[in-house]
C-alpha cells in the first residue's frame, strides 16, 4: 500500500477566491457599525438562519474574531464578575477555562459522560456552591451535550448558561441547533472546524438582542449607539463615543466574505463527514479491532468535526504508527483541564478527582475526518489500524 497524506485539508473553491478579492479590491476591511452594509452583517443574518429553531425562530448574532473572543464576550455580557463561579467539562480546549479566568471569575471543573465525552449533568450538580453564577456546556467533536438535564438545573439553581458550540456548527440536540439553548451560543470558524473562514473567525448567538448589541460594540473598542450614528456624518462629532472599555475582536470582512459562500455548502459538507464516520464506525466493528467507537446518543444530530474513538491499550503506539504512514492521528486532549497549569495547583486539583476525564485522556484518538476524505481514505486509515494489532499480537505471542 502506498503512503498517502491523510490530514485535513482546506476546501477552496473558485466562489470562495472571487469573494475574498472582491473584499481585497473594495478596501472596505473592517465593519465598525452594526448595521453599515457589510459582509460581517450579511453573515450575521445568514448564520442566524443557520442556526434558527423551529419554535423561535433566528437569533441574533454578532460576528467576532474568533471563538475564544466570543467566549471571553459571552461572559462579559452575562455580567459575569470576579469571585463568581462557573462550572466548565474537564476535558475540553484550554480556552473555554481561560475565558472564565480572564473575566475574573473561577473555573470549576465538572467530569465528562465515557461515551460522548461532554460534560456530565450528575457531576455539574456536584459541583455546584453557593458562588455558581454559570455553566459552560461544551458540545464536543460535533455531538450535542445533554441540554434538558443541564437547563434543568441552571432553573432550579438561577444560573446562566453560555454554551460553547464552538465544535458543533451544524449539529443538533433534539432537532433543534446547539448554541440556542442557554442564555447565549459561542461559535469558532478556526481552521480545524466544520466552517474554516480563512483560518480564523467565530460568532456569539442569543434571543436577547441587547446582548447581541453589547457584544457587538465590545469588540469594537466599546463604541456605542453615539459613535454608530454620528458615524455616517461626513464630519462626525461625539460627546460620548465609547460606552464602555472595549477590544479589537473584529473579524476581517475578508474572512466574513469567505465564511458566508462556505456555509452554503456546510450541510453537504456535514452530510459526507456523517458518511464518512459511519464508514469508520463499520470498518473498525468488521475488524473487530480492540478500540471503542460508540453511536451518537438519540437525540443527537452530529456535525462530526472530528471522529473520536477510545483505545484502552497502546493508543500512543498506534497513533505514532499512523502518523508514520501518512495519517494525522490526535489526541484531544491530552492533559484534563483540572490537571493543568494554571488550575491544578491554583484550586488544588488532584489526579482522581475527574475520574471520567482522567482516563479519556489516556485513551482517546481522534481520526481526520474532513469533506475530502474519500471511501478508499477510510479504508486505507483502517487498513493501517488493522495492521498495527496484527503486528502486535505477533509480537507478543
Ligand atoms: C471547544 C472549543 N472551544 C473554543 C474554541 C476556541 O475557538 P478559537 O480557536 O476560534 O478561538 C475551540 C477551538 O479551537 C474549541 O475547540
């Protein structure tokens, strides 16, 4: 078998290369008032259809530099302060901790269910103080977490919850789009998600058009309704031009442009990595190898940003001899936020502590998985897999 290179790889289409140089040639780069005619408002309005509900209809949206910055907004505009709590999954990307530390407030680390691999609603209510303010759900790898029993208890106890969509773009809890459940939906367009920009880009959701407002001006220096009206002046003047202290979360109108083309094509996009997992899921059970792939929950719609699997035994092994033959194998992730600089010694988290978490970071691998993946691709990644325990087993017996 010849080596193949196995590894995510962009879509890039001519419509998507006209978008961009459109922009380029136009010179107007940055949106910096809501409503000016722009490609970050249309991708605003067009992504919001995306992830409309069928009972509610289209949130609003904000679009922002990228996922991380959505996250931090997310936060800030819930009125998050220093001293509140805000319970987060274990094993999850580092940014979904440090966003509640840069707001001030203190991550609390919730363990994870074995087979989806997001945050458990048993061990939220473990975790839970008198301090909780929020709880961040993270829908991981494109599989909803369980958003009834995590609602239930954000009632019972009055707390927000932000859910971290970032993975999940296109995926669904109970027929319904992930990021419309809590309070507000975080969304990341960075280069290993289903919807890829230009390498970097994110979104934040919400019913509350205040919020959506607020997120907005935040990421525009904290210019507010003063700034966006006089804006259009030829010769503005201002009292007041900023609301409050804000950043430079802006998403270049480059990247917007490209994101709006790329999410017309997303749900065939999502429709071939479905296809593609199922593949991976039947060839892996036919080869009865010794790794654990595990059906999405009923309620779930999955987006299949990535294809996890669980290998109790030799998984750094196996993920080297893949990568040797030409296959991007990763784990994600390898370290349980609790146990991780800047928490561990901080809040004095121990191994043992996140049973759940500790041990999928010992055994998870994740398989590329991206619209370009061929049937063949499939079965050349499994081929390999095959030929790794069979190699295995010679040398142990
Ligand atoms: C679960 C999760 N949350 C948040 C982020 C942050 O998104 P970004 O990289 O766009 O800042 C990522 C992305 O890498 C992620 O995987």
């Amino acid at each position: 078998m010849s080596t193949r290179n196995i590894v995510l790889r962009p879509v890039v289409t001519q419509e998507m290369k006209d978008a961009a140089v459109r922009v380029l040639e136009s010179g107007h780069y940055i949106r910096t008032t809501p409503d000016e005619v722009s490609e970050g408002k249309s991708l605003e309005q067009e992504f919001g259809a995306f992830v409309a509900r069928s009972d509610r209809g289209r949130p609003h949206v904000a679009n922002v530099a990228n996922g991380t910055a959505a996250m931090q907004l997310a936060w800030l505009i819930c009125d998050i302060q220093p001293g509140d709590e805000i319970i987060v999954p274990a094993n999850t990307f580092s940014s979904v901790a440090h966003c509640v530390t840069l707001v001030g407030a203190k991550p609390v680390f919730a363990d994870v269910e074995p087979d989806i691999y997001n945050i458990d609603p048993k061990s939220v209510e473990a975790v839970l103080t008198p301090r909780t303010r929020g709880i961040m759900p993270v829908h991981t790898a494109g599989h909803a977490a369980d958003m009834d029993p995590i609602m239930a208890i954000a009632k019972k106890h009055d707390l927000v919850v932000v859910e971290d969509a970032c993975q999940c773009i296109g995926g669904r809890y109970k027929g319904e789009p992930v990021g419309t459940f809590g309070g507000v939906g975080t969304y990341s367009f960075v280069q290993n998600k289903s919807l890829t920009c230009g390498g970097e880009g994110g979104a934040l959701a919400s019913f509350d058009e205040a919020k959506m407002r607020r997120a907005f001006n935040l990421a525009n220096h904290g210019r507010g309704a003063q700034f966006h009206a006089g804006n259009r002046s030829e010769h503005p003047t201002f009292e007041v031009i900023h609301d409050e202290a804000g950043f430079n979360y802006r998403q270049s109108e480059i990247l917007s442009a490209i994101a709006r083309v790329q999410l017309r094509s997303l749900p065939q996009w999502i429709r071939i990595r479905k296809q593609r997992a199922d593949l991976y899921r039947m060839l892996i059970a036919d080869a009865d190898l010794p790794v654990s792939t595990f059906l999405p929950r009923p309620w779930a719609d999955h987006s299949y940003v990535r294809f996890e699997m669980r290998v109790p035994q030799h998984r750094d092994p196996l993920m080297r001899h893949l990568q040797a033959n030409g296959i991007k194998a990763q784990i994600h992730y390898p370290t349980p936020l609790h146990l991780d600089e800047p928490y561990k010694s901080k809040y004095g988290y121990r191994a043992g502590m996140l049973p759940a978490a500790e041990q999928l970071a010992k055994e998870i691998l994740t398989l590329p998985l991206y619209p370009q993946l061929t049937e063949d691709d499939c079965e050349y990644v499994v081929g390999h897999m095959k030929t790794f325990f069979a190699q295995l087993a010679r040398t142990v017996s």
